[in-house]
C-alpha cells in the first residue's frame, strides 16, 4: 500500500506537471496572439487593399470570399485564445470566470444556468483556482458538446476542508463506465482532482441528465491561503 507520503509526492508532482502545463498554455497563447493573430491581421489589412484594385465582379467575389474565411478564422483563433488562457482568472477572478463560462455556453446555446457560487475565492490557493476553472470549463464543454440539456447547474461550495464543485446538466445522460476512453475531458478533470488530493464522481444514466462532483481537499496540500497557512510559506520562502 501506498504510504500518505507517497501519495502526497505524487500529487506534487502532478501539481507541478499542471503548473507547468499552465505555463506552456500562456507562452502558447502570447505566440497565437502576437504571431499568428498580427500575421491574420496583416493579411486583412492586405486583401481589403487588394479588394479595391479588383477589376471585374469575378475577382472582386473572390477576395470577399477570401476575406469572409479570413474573419471567419481570427475569430476562430480569439476563441482558442480565450479558452487557452485564463487571464480572466488574474483579472476578474474564480467567481467571475465561472459565471463568464456560463454566459458564453447560456449565450451560444440558448440554455438556462443556474449557479449557486460562493461570494468570492480569495482564500483558495491559485493553482487550485485555475485547477476549479479549468474542470468547469471542461464540464460546460461537455455540456454543450454532448449533452442537449435545457438547463445547466455550476455550484461550488468552499468550506473550511473542502471545495466541491458539481456540474449538472438535464440532458441526454451517457453510461459513465464506457465514457471515460472517448476523450480526454473526464481524465483532465480526475488528473486536476487528484493533484489536490481530492477526487472526481461522475453520476449520468442516459436520458437522465448528468452530474460530475469533484472534490477538492483543502486541508492537508496547502490549497488554503487564510493567515496561518500563508505565514507558513512567507517564512518558509
Ligand atoms: N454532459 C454530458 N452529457 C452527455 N454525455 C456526456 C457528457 N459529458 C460527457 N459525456 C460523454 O462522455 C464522453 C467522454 O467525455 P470526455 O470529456 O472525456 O471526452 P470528449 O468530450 O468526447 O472529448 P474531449 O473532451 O477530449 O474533447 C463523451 O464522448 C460523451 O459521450
Ligand atoms: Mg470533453
């Protein structure tokens, strides 16, 4: 069996795999932004210039043609950007990331959120926050990918020890045990889980709806930033 010093090695190093990983999303994000976007950008600029030289209807159809797909993926591209980075996180906060999340999917799909959050994250350690943000945004990809729901659920309740987090939707349900090897989404979210100690439940039957619970542990790894624990690592640093 594993010792709890084991366990808790293992979950440092997935936390630092995480961080790492969150690191490479943001040097990502600034080439996609800076390169690729100002090149797409350049190319806009270019074709509309061109699109006033065109000498005949057929050539001018063309480049409006051009010009539409060229729209077509920089918005694509700010839409990667925004789902790549949680800069939103830094700026806005855990609280107002997670309903931002619910607008977009409330917005695009026409389904109704309901969100029971707490009034503000400050005391939950950072890496847990992106943690918490990206296991929602996953779940309300998932919702809106897979599930035809009407309404959507996000809550998330912090208490002293725990933070637990639960997704649900009314939609179409899946059979959890045969889901988990079609993608990578379920196996995301029980990796974050796991790197803070805590623990992810799926409940779905189809066509009744689908709920993912993930649990995160607040006491043992740190994920709490109130006084005590903070002037532990001030001093420590
Ligand atoms: N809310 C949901 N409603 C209905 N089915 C779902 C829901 N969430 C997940 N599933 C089912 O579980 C499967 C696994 O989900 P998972 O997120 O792991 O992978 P994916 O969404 O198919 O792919 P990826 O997340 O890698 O883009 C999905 O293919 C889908 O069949
Ligand atoms: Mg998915």
């Amino acid at each position: 069996m594993s010792s709890s010093k084991e366990i808790e090695d293992v979950s440092d190093l997935s936390r630092k795999l995480l961080q790492a990983q969150e690191e490479e999303r943001r040097r990502i994000t600034r080439e996609l932004h800076d390169d690729t976007g100002q090149a797409l950008m350049v190319l806009r600029f270019q074709l509309e210039m061109v699109l006033g030289e065109a000498e005949n209807n057929e050539q001018k159809t063309k480049i409006q043609e051009s010009l539409a797909l060229l729209d077509r993926t920089i918005e694509a591209l700010r839409r990667i950007i925004a789902r790549l980075s949680p800069r939103v996180l830094e700026e806005l906060g855990l609280i107002t990331g997670i309903q931002k999340l619910a607008q977009l999917l409330t917005r695009h799909t026409g389904m109704k959120s309901r969100l029971s959050l707490p009034a503000e994250s400050a005391s939950l350690d950072h890496d847990l926050q992106v943690a918490i943000y990206r296991a929602v945004q996953e779940a309300l990809h998932n919702v809106a990918k897979h599930s035809r729901a009407s309404t959507f659920t996000v809550r998330l309740a912090v208490s002293r020890d725990k933070a637990v987090l639960e997704i649900e939707d009314d939609g179409v349900g899946f059979t959890p045990r045969t889901a988990a090897d079609r993608g990578f989404g379920l196996k995301g979210m029980q990796e974050r889980a796991t790197a803070f100690g805590g623990s992810l439940k799926v409940r779905s039957h189809p066509g009744k709806g689908a709920r993912v619970r993930l649990v995160f542990n607040l006491e043992e790894q740190g994920n709490h930033t109130p006084a005590g624990k903070s002037l532990r690592r001030a001093s420590a640093a």
